[in-house]
C-alpha cells in the first residue's frame, strides 16, 4: 500500500470505527432479524424463517431503524461487545468477520458498491423469510427451525480483497472523494 492509499476502515478494530463506519458495516442481509429459539438445555441457538415484525421480507431491511428497540423489546443492540459475546451471528456477518480478522467478502456492498449484491449471492434473506412473528404464535415457532443462515451459501465463497471496488475518501466511506 502506498501512502496515498487509505485503508478501508473495516481493517480496524470495531471499538475504533465512528458510528457511520460501523453502521455500514451491515450488509442488510437480514439474517440476524429473524426470530431465534435457545434450547434451554444446550443454549444452541436455532434460527427460525420467521422474520422480526419490523423485517421488511422485500428488502431485508428494518421498518423503523431508529426506533427498533422500542417497538421490539427484544431486538439486540449490535455493538462492539456484543459481537464478541453472541455465538449466533451468522458466519457472513460483516460485523463477525470483520472481528475475526478477516476481510469483506465480494458480495458486500462496502466493496460490490451495491445493497442487491447480498441478495443477488444468495446472503440474505430475501425469498425465505415464511412468516411475520406476529403471525406465528409463540408455540409454533420450533416448526419454523432452519439451518442456512448458519452456513454459507456455496455460490457465495468467501474471497479476500485487496482493494475496495469503490471510490472511497479519507473517512474509508464510499462516494466522499
């Protein structure tokens, strides 16, 4: 890297991003809003394809962003700690990989410069959310069990990048040149 090259910001640590930084970081896949089962023997955390009642299917983005937690009193608050203290991020998580060590894969919009490239690999949601929470009573949900947001999808490998696909400016956020 040369010295007028700026890294991208998710090569730093998550406790040093700003608040715009990290919340690009997501990918907008949608995968950690929908509903969760712990099994209170294990603690392993299933996913359900039942979306959070603010889990727009469309698009797999929230409804009511700013207003999440107080409309959904379970709705978890991502933040640095948090990502270090859930097991049940998904393993394409942006916040979760980035954690790791590891760099953004080609799907991610911070890199594709596009919010469809997450969809359009296979990542999201999209097409699988089958039911609202508020549609699916409580003792129902365990039907509703599935297994691929915890996996990747095969069309989706992980590949590391060298450089962001995307203008960037000195903050490492896109289309600020």
């Amino acid at each position: 890297m040369s010295k007028t090259d700026v890294a991208p910001f998710w090569r730093k640590p998550l406790t040093e991003m700003t608040q715009g930084e990290w919340e690009s970081l997501c990918d907008g896949c949608g995968r950690c809003c929908l509903v969760k089962l712990e099994d209170e023997d294990t603690g392993k955390v299933h996913f359900t394809s039942v979306g959070c009642r603010l889990l727009r299917s469309e698009d797999c983005r929230c409804a009511d962003y700013p207003k999440r937690q107080k409309k959904v009193p379970d709705c978890i608050k991502l933040t640095p700690d948090v990502v270090m203290s859930v097991s049940w991020l998904p393993p394409t998580c942006a916040y979760r990989l980035v954690a790791d060590g590891k760099d953004l894969p080609d799907w991610h919009p911070l890199i594709s410069g596009s919010r469809d490239t997450v969809h359009t690999a296979g990542i999201s949601a999209k097409g699988r959310i089958t039911a609202n929470e508020d549609d699916v009573p409580e003792d129902e949900l365990v039907d509703f069990i599935v297994g691929w947001p915890t996996r990747w999808p095969a069309k989706a490998k992980l590949k590391p990048t060298a450089k962001p696909a995307v203008k960037r400016g000195k903050d490492g956020l896109p289309g600020k040149a």
